[in-house]
C-alpha cells in the first residue's frame, strides 16, 4: 500500500537571520482571539494552498512544491484537494480517495486540518512552546515559536497580513524531509502559503465531496458506495 501524508495545518529560530524581540505569550493569543472572530464557528469558507518542502532550511532548492484547495462546509465538513488526493472529513471520519491505487483510506478525524484555529488551540501549542518572538517585515506581523526540546519540530513562523489572517506558516523541523544518509544533519522546512480566501455558501459547490459520498458504515463494518464502491477500503482508525 502506497502511503499519502496530508500536512496538517498545526502538526507540530535560530534559522532566521533577521533580528527577533521578545513577544509575550499573551500578546500572541490576542492577535489569534482577532484571527477566530474573522470566521465564525458555522461558517462555510475556502481558501487556496501552496507547499513548498526544503530537505534542509538552507537549502535554496526545494525538494518538492504543489497547490491545493480546501473548502469547509458549515464549520464541520472538509473536502481538501491536495498532492492529487482528495481528503474528506466529516465528525466522524477522515477519508483519503486514492484513485491511482484505488483505495479509499479511512481515518479518525483531525482537526487540525481546519484552517480556522481559536484561542484553544493555540493555548494548548504553547504549552510545549519555550519562546515567543516576533519582527516586522513588510508590513506584515511575524510571529517565532520555539519549541520546547524533544519535539519532532524546532519551530514555527506565522504570517499575518494586515487584516490578521494567517496568510503564512513556516515549519522547521529537527529531521530532514527525506534521509538520504543516516547521519545527515539536514532539517526540513515546510512552507505553507495561504490565500484567496472566501466565506459564504456560495464555496460550496456541487463537486464538494462528502464521507457520505465514499463510505458507509453499518455494523461497525465500512463498505465503499457510490463512484468508489470498487475501491478496497483500508480502515486505519485503530
């Protein structure tokens, strides 16, 4: 079985060269308390995506970049288009349609891949966050949290445009993207570009896939249906 990743939004600088001051954990959660209200809860928006994965921070090369789409229906539904996969997810399922290998993976939930985050979810970040620094760039608001050892990131950059949407989210992590020697000490960086985003009912539209659409679940047992119902289904919830 061939594996498919999705990046999570919220998975998780000595790399910068720029000069970083001191922020207040505090101050941070106010700019995300402003970030949450631009969404309300219920609301159906979209957004365009674009990774770019660098092996090692200074690289200046990446070792892979792709654009994506994710539409969220109501608050509670995803239908994500990304490294030519679908990924949907509703409260109680996650499925990744692979039509190459024709497999519908099916999941838990994760909620990190909304792209609307709250004051709670930051809250708990920073609890394994050792720093908060921020700078100014461009007009844009910049904000560095450095982790607290033993975490599989060293630490994340996000963008904040001038209406306090995360327009950015730089990760850098403590290994590298892909190990081409053992004792390589490459770190990857990940770069997520967020943009052209929309609110409204008017996102969804009738391509929006639902888990509803792939799978059904009777007896504890998951069958594919409709488009897919050839598809194996992989249940990886346990």
């Amino acid at each position: 079985m061939k594996a498919i990743y999705f990046i999570l939004f919220l998975p998780l600088g000595i790399f910068s060269q720029t000069s970083w001051e001191k922020a207040e954990a505090s101050e941070f959660l106010e700019l995300i308390r402003s970030y949450e209200k631009m969404i309300p809860v219920e609301e159906s928006y979209s957004l365009e995506t674009g990774y770019t994965i660098y092996n090692d921070y200074r690289d200046s090369e990446p070792a892979i970049s792709f654009l994506g789409k994710l539409t969220c229906k109501n608050g509670k539904e995803l239908h994500v288009r990304q490294m030519g996969h679908v990924m949907v997810q509703d409260a109680a399922h996650n499925v990744t349609i692979d039509t190459a290998a024709r497999q519908l993976l099916v999941q838990k939930p994760d909620a990190s891949f909304f792209y609307r985050k709250t004051i709670a979810d930051y809250s708990a970040f920073l609890e394994i966050t050792e720093t908060v620094s921020k700078r100014s760039e461009n007009g844009k608001l910049i904000y560095l949290l450095t982790l607290k050892r033993g975490n599989p990131y060293h630490s994340m950059e996000l963008t904040f445009n001038d209406g306090n949407h995360i327009s950015q989210v730089t990760i850098f992590s403590n290994q590298p993207y892909y190990q081409e020697d053992q004792h390589s000490s490459a770190r990857a960086k990940i770069v997520l570009d967020l943009g052209k985003v929309k609110k409204g009912k008017s996102v969804i539209s009738p391509q929006f896939l639902t888990v509803s659409d792939c799978i059904l679940v009777k007896d504890h047992q998951i069958s594919a249906i409709g488009a897919y119902k050839d598809f194996e289904v992989i249940d990886l919830r346990n």
